[in-house]
C-alpha cells in the first residue's frame, strides 16, 4: 500500500521496465518484466507508456526492442506536435474562412439575389415549457398559411393533450381565414382513436395528406417563422426557432416537396359507398392476408414468400383489391383498408 502522495506500483512500472532494460542491455521486456516480477497488467502498463513516449521502438529481430535515449525521444515528440500545431492552424485558419463565406453569402449575397433584406436569427430553446410556451404563441403569427411536418410515426395516447391542443389551434387559423396544412406519417393511421383524431382535424378544415417516410418535425408560418420541434421520443432536445424569409424559404420549399409527394388523407367522407359487410363479403382469406400485408407496407415479393405463392399471383390479387376498395394506388388500399377496419 502506497503513502499519501507516493507513486503507485503502476506509475513506477515504466520507468523500472526501462532502467532495467539499458543496465541489463536487454531488448526484451518479456524478459525485464519477469526479472522485476511485473504481473500482466503492469507489463502492459508499462510498454504502453513507453511506447506513448517514443522511448523504445521495434528492433532488428522479431520480439527485441531497441531503447532511445530520452532527449532524443523527447526531440520526436516536439517535431511531431510542431507538425500537428502546423496542421491544426491551417483548419482553423480553413474553418474560419468558410465561417466568414457563410455569413457573407447568408447576409450579403443571398438576400441581394432574392431582394430580401430580412436578417436571419436563430434561436434556441430548452426547457418543455418554454417550449409549450413558443409552440402556443405561434397560433398567432400566421396571416395566410401554416404549414406542418409531423414526425411521430405512432403516437401514444399520452400524446392526447398535445393533439388536441394542435387540433384547437388549427381550428383557430382556419376560421380567421388561414390556410392550414399538415402531414403526418402512413403509421399515424394505424390505430381507430388515430384515424378519429385525422378526421377531426381535417373536419376543422384542416388540409391533411399522409407520407411513408417523414424525416423530422418542422412548423412553418407563412415566410416569417419555422420552429424545428424536439425529435420523437427525445424530449430533452431543444426547439429551434429559425425566422427571416432568407432562410425560412428554404424549409418553405422542403415542406412544398413532400406534400407533393404525400397522398391525401383519406377519411370516410372520401370512401365510396359499400354496403354493411359487402366489402368483407366478398373478400377472400386470401385477399384479406395480402391486403393485411399490404398494410404493412410489403412488397410483392415479400408478400408472395409469406403466401407461399408466386410473385404473379401476389399481383393479381394485390389489384383485384385495389380495384374492389375503388383506390388509385396501393398506399391508398392499405389506407381504405383501414379506415373500414378490414386489417
């Protein structure tokens, strides 16, 4: 045991291991370590410091070691951090010039080309309530539109307050004469109460479209502000608030892309008229098994190896039940398929 302020066995190690191999002129610290009684770990302690300080490197024979004499090792060590000191100037001179590019084509190019003159900020928000709080003042600001880009793939029933507060909101725009839209991703609509709360959001005039995939969270209003919310499931992240039409565009012309590419919710006003039972009457076991696989966002391939049938058959069936539920495409299907609760 080791006094107050004395070295431990494992510090002494190194300079022991290499003592002994220049009085010993040995180039084996195999063979030092079992003179000095080392146990494992503290042979391994020891060639490892020696090695960090370049006072030994590999010899001429397999297993031998060749000792440097410490000023010289210490000579190494100031070329090698000179060249790095080098190396680490020259980035930070590089980062600094693209830092200064940024700004100048942020804050002097950009909105010269565009004719815009509003100046970016950026602002960063922690803490769930002041979060709420951004979140809740933002139903005021928009004039003529408000956009929304939800991530959530399947919220849970804990979300229920912050969903109604959206539905609220919404509703609030709409009526004083903003137009109002809002993806949500395919899985949102996996459960009844979830195909119940986009129903009531597109009854409040709400524009709704559904997409397969929906890389983050992003709120926009109008060109002036685009809130970038905390991630799902990650609620100690913070909210970003992005304002300024300079950069507030670009996430304008992000959002404009994927509602191109998503599909319209499709609620039971946009279902046609199927008799009680008909639709399920006059589907097969096997229609229904496809359809349900379908749901899950399978493809033919894969649906025929789950059948066990060919990919041809899988085709065939896949259309004939698109073409029973009256869809234009495969993701509507899997959605009128669940809006009338056959999967």
């Amino acid at each position: 045991m080791t006094g107050a302020g004395e070295p431990s066995r494992y510090e002494n190690a190194g300079p022991l291991l290499y003592r002994w191999l220049r009085e010993n002129d040995s180039r084996s610290h195999t063979e030092a370590a079992d003179a000095l009684g080392l146990d494992a770990r503290e042979a391994a302690t020891a060639w490892a410091e020696l090695r960090a300080l370049r006072l030994v490197r590999p010899g001429s024979a397999i297993g031998e070691t060749d000792l440097v004499e410490p000023d010289t090792a210490l000579l190494g060590l100031l070329g090698t951090l000179r060249q790095k000191r080098a190396v680490l100037s020259s980035h930070y001179q590089e980062l600094t010039s693209i830092v200064s590019a940024t700004e100048s084509l942020l804050e002097r190019y950009r909105p010269a080309a565009a004719r815009l003159t509003e100046r970016v900020e950026v602002e960063v928000v922690t803490g769930a309530r002041n979060q709420q709080r951004v979140l809740r003042d933002f139903a005021d600001l928009p004039r003529t539109q408000s956009r929304t880009l939800h991530a959530d793939t399947v919220p849970s029933r804990t979300m229920s307050q912050t969903l109604s507060s959206f539905l609220t909101e919404k509703g609030r725009m709409v009526r004083r004469g903003v137009t109002v839209r809002a993806i949500y991703p395919q899985g949102f609509n996996s459960a009844r109460w979830q195909c119940k709360y986009l129903a009531e959001v597109r009854k409040v005039g709400v524009e709704l479209r559904l997409a397969p995939q929906v890389p983050c969270s992003l709120v926009i209003g109008d060109l002036d502000v685009a809130l970038l919310p905390p991630g799902p499931g990650r609620p100690e992240d913070p909210l970003i608030v992005i304002r300024g039409a300079v950069l507030v565009r670009t996430y304008a012309a992000l959002y404009d892309d994927h509602w191109l590419r998503a599909f319209p919710y499709l609620g039971p006003a946009d279902v046609p008229e199927v008799a009680d039972g008909e639709a399920g009457d006059r589907l097969t076991e096997q229609h229904r098994t496809s359809l349900r696989l379908l749901a899950n966002g399978l493809t033919d391939e894969r649906i025929a190896r789950s059948m066990g049938v060919s990919v041809r058959t899988v085709s065939r069936l896949v259309s004939e039940v698109t073409r029973h539920l009256g869809a234009h495409s495969r993701f509507q299907a899997g959605v009128l398929a669940r809006s009338r609760g056959l999967v």
